[in-house]
C-alpha cells in the first residue's frame, strides 16, 4: 500500500492557524497571547517591585473588594482556582500580617477570609501601581480602538455566559 504524500501547501496550512479562513481560531490565539503577555508583564513587575506573586495580589484585590470578608470557597468561585490553591495563597498572606482568618458566625467548618489593615493599606499602595502599569501597556492604543476591543470583548463575554460556553 502506498504511503499518502500531502503536499507541503497543505501541511502548512494544517499547522498554520493564519493559513486559509480561520479566524475564530486567530482570534483566539490573539486573545491568549495578548492576555498572557500582559499578565507577565504585570507578573514581573508585581514580583520586582513588591515581592508579591500575582495570584496573592489577585486574593488581595478580591478580599478588598468586600467589607465582610470571603469564604474559602467564594474567593475559590470568583478567582477560578482551586480550594487548594486558596488555600496556599491565604495561608502565606496569614504569615505575612495581610490577611486573618476568622471563625464563621453560622458554620463552625467554615472560616471569612478578611484583610488586616496593614493588608488594606499594602493592597491599596500596590493597587495603584498596577493601574498605572496596566494604563501604560495600553497607552500607545487610540481611544476608538479601545472603544472596539471593550465594545467587541463585551459582546464575547455575553455570548459565552448565554451559550455556556
């Protein structure tokens, strides 16, 4: 039986996501690269600058975000890790005076993650770095092209939580 020989114009247009007519999956590719370099930029600069990882800064921002404080679980859900991940980030931010645990008031097996207030006020400092570095990365964009990128990731955002997807 002879061997199948597929031209070269083909294989590459397998192999080659800009090849042919694909543009769903260029426009995937595009979203994941763009968010990647971002977020090891923002990654780098967290670290360098304030000797904290990304994903604590991320627990930080979403402990302030609410007076009450978070369960395990809720901080789990709204950044999109594991209770075990949480875990490891609570329990280094603990050891470092920015976040305490405290007993919840309804459920014994539970405990509300809050920041102290030398947490808030290292969060807040910090904070405000990140928007600027965030501002500067996306300085060199017109305000029309920001309008459409917002505009059209909306209308994505929206199309997946309908679709599920």
């Amino acid at each position: 039986m002879a061997a199948k020989v597929t031209s070269p114009r083909k294989r590459d247009q397998r192999m080659d996501p800009d090849a042919g007519n694909h543009a769903d999956i260029r426009l995937w590719l595009r979203l994941l690269f763009c968010a990647s370099r971002i977020e090891s930029v923002l990654q780098s600069r967290i670290t360098s600058d304030f000797g904290i990882s990304l994903a604590r800064f991320d627990l930080l921002s979403q402990l302030e975000r609410v007076e009450d404080g978070l369960t395990m679980t809720e901080v789990s859900h709204r950044m999109m890790v594991s209770n075990g991940a949480i875990t490891s980030l609570v329990d280094r931010l603990v050891e470092d005076g920015l976040v305490r645990r405290e007993p919840h008031p309804r459920d014994r097996r539970t405990n509300i993650i809050r920041l102290t207030d030398e947490g808030r006020a290292r969060f807040l400092g910090m904070a405000g770095e990140h928007e600027q570095w965030v501002v500067g990365l996306l300085d060199g964009l017109d305000e029309p092209v920001k309008r459409g990128l917002l505009d059209g990731l909306g209308a994505l955002k929206q199309h997946l939580e309908r679709t599920g997807g």
